[in-house]
C-alpha cells in the first residue's frame, strides 16, 4: 500500500516536469554559449527582450567556446553562440554548422594588481608585456579550458614569441575553469590574467585588480553565432533557432547588444555588417 | 536576479527569482530521495534479511557506493543522456529530471546501505520472536521497515542532505539555465564566478536555513510520531 502510493507519488513529480509537457507548452531553444556572455551580464539584459518579441525562451549553457562546441557536436545544442574564429572556422568544416555569422566584438584586457610586480605600467604592447611578465616570473592565471579567451590567450604568447608551453613554470597557473573563477584567483593570488573586457566590467570582486594592458589591436575579440545543422541533428529547433541568429544580426538586435553598458561603457560593439568579421 | 542586491536585502526580502530558485532545488533533492527511498528501502531490507553468496561482497560495494563521486555520476548521465548517448533521444539533458535521475543515483546507495543497518540491527532483536509466532517474509520486511521507521528517515535525510548540498553532478546534466535547472547550488557557484561574493553568500545562508528547517521539520514529526506510536 504504502509503495503504491510513493510510486503514484513519484510518478507525479516527474510528470510535472516532463519533457513533453515543457515542450507542448512553450517554444524554447537551448544555446551554448561562453562564460563571457553570460558573466559579463549581455544574456540577462538581452534575452528577455527577444523573449517578449518572439515567445521564444531560450536556454542558455554557459562553457568555454572550447565545450560550447563539443557540445553542438553532440547535438545537444541548437545554437552556438561563442568567440574563437578558428575554432568555429573548424566547426563549419567539419559540417557541424551550415553558415557562421559575426555578431559583435569586444577586446580582450590584460588585468594585473596595482602593485604591478611585472612592471608593465602605461604599455599598449601586449608581446612587451607577456615577456615582461615571464622575465619576472611574475605569477600569471590561464584559463586553461580551451575557451576562446584561453585560446587568444595561447595566441598572444605565440605572437610574443614565447613557447608557453615549454616556458611555463611555477609562475604560470592554469586552473580549468571560466573567466570569472580566473578572476576571483588572479584577485585572491595577486596575479595577471587575460580577461574579456565585458567579463571585467561587470565583475564585483576587482578589489587591488587592474586593467594593465589595453588597446593592443592584436586584442581584438570577435563573437560569432551558428545554428548547429538539422541534417547532422535531427532534433534541433532548426525555425526557432533560426529566428533567435536572424534576431540577433538585425537593426534591432544590433541595437540592443549595443546598448548594453555598464557605468556608461559598452561591453560589446555589434558589427553584423562586416562580413569579414 | 538583481546582482546589486546585498546579501542581506536578498535574505529578507522575498525575490520571486530566488523563490522559483529555492522551488526547484526543493523538487529536485526531494524527487531524488524519494527515488532512493522507493528503491533504497527495500533493497537495504532485502540484502540485511537473505543470505547468499557474495553478500559480504555485496555489503561493501554498497557502502562503498555512498561515496560516489557526484562529478563522475554527472558526467555518467550526461553521456548517458546525450543526444548522441544511447538515451539521447528522450531529450532529458539539460532539464530538471536529467538532475533528479542524477541525485537519485548518488542518494540511493546512502539509502540503501544505511537501510540495510537499521533493518538488520532490528532484525537481530525480532529473530526469535518472528520464528516464535511464524512470521512469513513478507510481513516481516513490512514490520522491519515499520518498527524501523524513525531510524530510516534518519537514513532519508542523510540522502537530502547529499543531494540539497550537490553542486557538481546537476550542474553537468543540468547546464545551470537561468530560470529553468538553475538551483541554490549552481546559482551560488555562478554567483562566485562572477565576483559577486555577498549575493553569493546570501544565497548560500538561505540554503543552509532550508536544510536546517527541513532537519528540524523532520525531528518534530518525528517526536510527534514517537509520542502517539507509544
């Protein structure tokens, strides 16, 4: 008797929650997208106005662009919405993607404490400040997740002329994990650390953390959107995933990425037009 | 969510977000146990009242289970669960049952297994008065387990307060999605990452008095219980 009824029981929990329930009643997405975008707070100031345009609600997955990936090539997304072009560049070539669209840019800032142990003060010049810092041995956070900060970050040190890999020492921490974790460390650790500039401005925990470099072009960070392709997964939302891409690149959508600020200060620039982006 | 708000602000004021946060953190944990109650009882009792070769063997792969590692069961389930998984195609990732079926895995050997105790520790006491008044095995599971009852929701909260504290396996299968499998846990681990310790300290002061609550909910029914059983 009393198994009948914590089965019934049971069974009615689960039911409130059936898939088939959730979709019948609502039209949803599930995209996978960085830490960036959703730590830097565009997400939570964007998505309830496509929500209330369209209907459609959308799920967000925040990973690394490294896993965001992964995780449409599982077809377990129905959008990828990340910031590493060379790696989306080898999405669309495998044919895990149909069409890739530049959405916005923002850059990437090198953050150090004010105490500034590397001596890299006043220097627009990323390589002269990475080699600073590994002459110094002054302690540096990496991501070390395969985002696409990560990956910039590993771009940065080549382009300085740096084999990180082989140089890297007791000095240089890589922890695994999202941009804003990488933050709280570098904070607690009194340590430099590549950041999105959009991670950075919202972020509450700066205390003696500072942006030591900026401005560099080699900086630059370009987010771009996909649709994971229907042919590949047979299951995505390929209509309303469609629409929320087709959104996002138009006057409106643009828009509204553009007017995300904090403290006055856009953290995105939206740059659908350029389609070398 | 507003982010702005101090941790205080948060904790006194009630915050309809951080309701529908602390609704599906209730739902999620609670589902789970009674998952591993439903299974975890009686296969405790079963495994404490037969014999059979490899029993002992058996006993401590159990015990051993409540150490699970919930990063591993999470990660289990989602390639378990995968659209490229073999149960890809029920469309569970990412949504609150991906997360109870998790929990449920993780809490059902801490059911089980300290089931099994009370249920043999009593049966040590009942032996000889079953065998005495020729007790069949099927009510005398159902006397176990009901004379046994007080010390199994001991067993029951211990499994809540596994799964109410877990954060690494809900937050594989589940993804943390904003107003959707978004629980205290994951909500106080995003908080965190985004610099933003006094929400996320609120937070996690709110989830201690839920577990505390429930802790003390359980005692009173329980002495009620104590009282009126005599």
């Amino acid at each position: 008797m009393i198994i009948r009824r914590i089965l019934i029981a049971t069974a009615l929990c689960l039911s409130l929650f059936s898939p088939q329930r959730s979709i019948a009643q609502d039209k949803s997405i599930v995209v996978a997208s960085t830490t960036s975008t959703q730590d830097s707070g565009l997400f939570e100031y964007l998505l309830p106005i496509f929500t209330k345009k369209t209907g459609i609600t959308v799920k967000v997955i925040a990973q690394g662009t490294g896993q965001a990936l992964d995780t449409g090539r599982r077809g377990d997304a129905d959008v990828v919405f990340v910031h590493a072009k060379s790696a989306e560049e080898q999405f669309l070539s495998e044919g895990q993607s149909l069409k890739r669209y530049p959405v916005m840019y923002n850059d990437f800032v090198l953050i150090g404490p004010k105490s500034d142990p590397a001596k890299i003060g006043g220097t627009s010049d990323i390589a002269a400040a990475l080699k600073s810092i590994m002459a110094k041995g002054a302690p540096f956070i990496s991501r070390g997740d395969r985002s696409g900060t990560h990956i910039a970050e590993l771009m940065l040190w080549k382009q300085a002329g740096i084999d990180i890999e082989k140089e890297k020492n007791a000095w240089y921490k890589s922890i695994g994990q999202g941009m804003g974790a990488a933050l709280n460390t570098a904070q607690a650790s009194s340590a430099y650390v590549l950041s999105d500039r959009g991670t950075w401005l919202n972020f509450k925990n700066k205390n003696d953390l500072q942006i030591g470099v900026q401005g560099d072009k080699r900086m630059f960070n370009q987010y771009g959107v996909m649709l994971v392709n229907p042919d590949k997964h047979p299951n995505v939302k390929k209509d309303l995933g469609q629409q929320f891409i087709d959104w996002l690149v138009s006057v409106e959508g643009q828009k509204v990425i553009g007017d995300y600020k904090i403290n006055g200060e856009p953290l995105f620039y939206p740059n659908a037009n350029d389609s070398g982006a | 969510m507003n982010t702005d708000a101090s941790a205080l602000q948060l904790v006194l004021a009630v915050d309809p977000t951080l309701v529908a946060i602390v609704l599906l953190s209730l739902m999620v944990s609670l589902s789970a146990v009674l998952i591993a109650a439903v299974i975890g009882i009686p296969l405790g009792a079963l495994i404490a009242l037969t014999r059979f070769p490899g029993r002992g063997m058996a006993i401590v792969a159990l015990n051993a289970l409540m150490g699970l590692p919930p990063v591993v069961v999470g990660l289990a389930v989602f390639l378990l669960l995968s659209r490229s998984g073999p149960l890809g195609s029920l469309g569970m990732l990412f949504t609150p049952q991906a997360m109870i079926v998790a929990q449920a895995i993780l809490v059902t050997p801490i059911v089980a297994a300290l089931a099994r105790q009370t249920i043999e520790d009593l049966w040590e006491e009942y032996r000889d008065e079953f065998a005495a008044m020729n007790v069949g095995p099927v009510q005398r599971i159902g006397t176990l387990i009901w004379d046994g009852r007080f010390s199994l929701v001991t067993a029951l909260l211990a499994g809540f307060g596994r799964s109410a504290a877990e954060v690494g396996a809900i937050i594989i299968v589940g993804g943390n999605i904003d107003g959707f499998t978004r629980t205290m846990t994951t909500a106080i681990a995003l908080e965190t990452s985004k610099g933003n310790l006094p929400l996320a300290v609120g937070l996690g002061i709110v989830l201690i008095a839920i577990i505390i609550a429930i802790n003390a909910l359980a005692w009173w029914a329980r002495r009620t219980g104590e009282r009126y059983a005599g």
